[in-house]
C-alpha cells in the first residue's frame, strides 16, 4: 500500500505525509472479494479497519439470521479498532463484502501508538469519553428496557385480569348452576314425570326465548315481581330467586303457564327449576366463551407486537402494528381518560421493515402523546400511503412542545419528564429505527393545540440500506 492510496481519504485529511507513511508502514492492505468475511461480531477488535474502496455490508445476528444493519460504501469509512481505547472492546458488527474493494487494516496497539504520539490529549479524551459513554448508555438504556417491558408486563397483567376474572366468576356459577340442575332433576323424577311430558319440556327448553321487550329497570322489576307472585301461588316458599333467574332468562308470566301445561302441578317447581338452570348453563358457558376468547386475543396481540414468530425483516403489516400497540397501552389509555380516533386506511400497503422496531416506535410515540395529555384528551392514529411511501401520525391534544424542545427532541439523553419517568432514549431510538434502519424520516410538528409526530417509510423497500 502506498501513501498516494490514502491520501485522498478525508478521514485522514490533517495528516503530513510523514505521519501517513508511518501509518501506512504499519498496516496492511486486504482485498476483498464479495462474501468474505473481515471481522465478526462479538470478537475481540484487535484490528482497525478503513475502507479504501469497494463496499462492506455490516450485519448484526438476530435471532437465527444475520440481518444487514449498515453499509460501509464511502472511502474513509471505518469500523473496529476498539481495543485501542477498551481492552474488552468487541466488534459491534460482522463486516462482510458486498462489492469488491479493498480496506486498510491497522492492529488497535499500532493505532493507539500513533494516537499516542500524534494526539496525546485526544487519546485521554476519547478513552474517558469513551469509558464514560458506554457506561452511562449502557445503564439508561437498559433502565428503559427494564421500564418499558414492566409497564407492557402491568398493562397485559391488567389486560387479562378482567376476563379471567369473568371466566372465574362464571365457573364459580356454573358450579352451582350444575348442583341445582342435577337435584331438580331429582324433583322431577320424585313427581313421576312421564317420558312424552319430559320430552315436551325439553323441546320447551331447546326452544329459544325471546329477549325482553322492556328496556326500564322499573318495567323489570315489576315484571319479576308479577313472576314471584305466580311462583308464590303455585306453592314456592322462596319464590324470589327462581324468579330473579327466570326474569334474567327472559321467560315471562305466559311462558311460565307454557311449563305449567305440560306438567302436572307436583312436578311445575322442579321443572321450572330444571329449564331456568339449563338456561343459566347455556349463558354462563357463553361468558367463559367469550371470556377466554378475549384472552386469546391478547396472546395474539402479544405475539403480533413482538413478532416471536416471524422473521426479522419481512412484509410489515402496519396497521396490524399500531392495533397490537394500542391493545397493550390500552391500560395507560384508560387510565388517562384519553379518547382514541383511529384513521387507517384498510388498502394500506404493507413496508418491508423490521416489524418488532416498528413497534417500539408506535409503542414510544403513543406513550409520549398519552403522556402530554395528563388531564385526558384526544389521541390520533392515522395511517395513510401516497407517493411512493406510507405516512403514519400520531397526534395529542396536549399542550404543544417549544421550538427549543422540538429542535432537541430527537437528541440522545434528552427528556422533559420528571427523574424517574423517562431517560431520553424513546425519540432518539425511534428516529435510528425509522432513518437508519428503514430509510424514512421523523419529523414534528406542535403548536398550543398539540402535537403531532409524522413517521415517512418508504414503500420501495430501504430497510437495511443504514449508513455507519
């Protein structure tokens, strides 16, 4: 390698000709061949590596595939070397070619050597930087993630909480219901039933019963009453609850008479008994139906908004997305009395993308807005496509952002909430995933009345396509 070849890079601009021929003396040149590996994720970054020429896809291990997280395709670019300032420093990505080049490879002690010489403070600042950096990022961000997955752990706790509740709720029922079934089918047999009057009541039973024509509690109330009444005369002594049950079965007086002429009168309480608790089992199944059919949508809702069960990158269902989000934040959502307006378009083309970061990003930018509305208001979340890309906005009737926190919003660190409820990482991470990852833009937009965060993908498919 001579000095002519990295002379031009602008990496290195700065450097006399003396220091770049040192540099030079000490590094080697490697040509690549597209899929060569150079250097591996998780290994030890004993070596500092510059593109010269050619292209270097970085890829990260997700899962069980290798997924493309940024491109070195610019001369200067560069990518290791970390030992250099961090004994355990480990490469952050596999560099693998993608169009045949070359790189310029220098091992991190000659690097911190040269550093050394050439730029001693430099060399004290970015190892303290550096250190600094690393543990402060490391520590916020996995606060965040532990904050964040607790609050999704709370919110679909509290999510299921209401329909295994119910379902408790009506087993516990049905359990009684079955109990008062079985003995009055003891009542009937003691009353000498016969076969064609139990097969007469039975067809009864099958037969469906109208729902209530009465809407009014007090027209209810004295419908029940009017049947305890009847049920008093026939001979009950505790006619109330029979006729609570009948009344929430809707059978009313004249269905009453029905039962009471295909029976003989010693066999009327039982059979009426026997048909109101079949009812009662009929609806209570219904609850425990309904009940865990919620439940298993929540797990499906789960399994959407973490996509476990797809693969990394992949035909994105975005509506799909913002729906599985809100599910999970629906507990936040209520408790803040906010009212949610959905404007998706149901033609809406999917994205190829990263489906689990696109969520995160849902997922930090309706918290936020639920967040500006603490006295409860009106969320938005409109989804549309039109000139080559899908639009999705998320919009709070909040107080609105200043211009000086809208310019930094994005920044790194950088919060106005309260210690303890947020670390300046969610818009920061989102704007990496929307721009780095998917080749997209965030932009924002408030005033007095709200705010209103729009997120651009593109529908040709940049996802992947980073720059380091």
């Amino acid at each position: 390698m001579r000095v002519e070849d990295v002379r031009a890079i602008p990496l290195l601009e700065g450097l006399t000709d003396e220091q770049l021929a040192e540099l030079v003396a000490g590094a080697e040149e490697v040509a690549f061949e597209p899929g060569v590996v150079l250097f591996r994720e998780g290994e030890l970054a004993d070596y500092w590596w510059v593109l010269i020429d050619g292209t270097v896809e970085l890829l990260r291990r997700t899962g069980r595939e290798d997924t493309v997280v940024g491109m070195m395709d610019v001369p200067g670019r560069w990518a290791g070397g970390l030992r250099a300032w961090d004994p355990h420093g480990a490469y952050l990505a596999t560099g693998r070619g993608a169009r045949a080049g070359r790189m310029l490879r220098l091992p991190a002690e000659a690097l911190r050597a040269q550093m050394q010489e050439w730029f001693p403070l430099a060399v004290h600042l970015i190892g303290g930087l550096y250190g600094t950096a690393r543990s402060i990022e490391s520590t916020a961000r996995q606060r965040d993630s532990l904050v964040t997955l607790g609050t999704l752990a709370a919110g679909l706790a509290h999510e299921l909480n209401n329909p295994v509740a119910a379902a408790g709720r009506a087993v516990d029922a049905l359990e009684a219901t079955c109990d008062t079934l079985l003995s009055s089918l003891g009542g009937l047999a003691e009353a000498d039933l016969e076969a064609r009057q139990f097969t007469a009541l039975d067809e009864l039973r099958r037969t469906p019963i109208p729902p209530p024509t009465h809407d009014d509690p007090l027209a209810a109330a004295d419908a029940e009453e009017e049947l305890a009444e009847w049920l008093r005369r026939q001979g009950m002594e505790a006619p109330w609850q029979l006729a609570s049950e009948l009344s929430a079965a809707g059978a009313d007086l004249a269905w009453c008479e029905r039962v009471a002429g295909l029976v003989p009168p010693a066999a009327l309480v039982p059979a009426l008994t026997w048909v109101c608790s079949a009812l009662s089992a009929r609806r209570l199944l219904g609850e425990v139906r309904e009940a865990t059919d919620r439940v298993s949508a929540l797990v499906s809702s789960v399994r959407s908004y973490t996509q476990l069960d797809r693969a990394a990158l992949q035909a994105v269902d975005v509506t799909d997305g913002l729906r599985s989000t809100l599910t999970m934040l629906g507990h936040k959502l209520r408790e803040s009395s906010v009212t949610v307006v959905l404007d998706l378009d149901p033609e809406l083309p999917r994205v190829e993308g990263y489906a689990g970061e696109l969520n995160q990003v849902w997922t930090n930018l309706v918290d936020n807005a639920v967040d500006a509305m603490p006295d409860g208001g009106t969320l938005t979340v409109a989804a549309h496509a039109g000139g080559g890309s899908l639009l999705v906005e998320v919009g709070d009737t909040g107080h609105g952002m200043p211009p000086a926190v809208v310019a930094r919003a994005f920044d790194a660190f950088y919060t106005t909430k309260d210690v303890g409820k947020g670390t300046g990482l969610g818009l920061d991470i989102a704007r990496r995933v929307v721009v780095e990852r998917h080749g997209g833009e965030i932009t924002i937009d408030s005033t007095d009345a709200g705010t209103s965060v729009r997120v651009r993908l593109p529908l040709t498919g940049a996802a992947g396509q980073a720059s380091t």
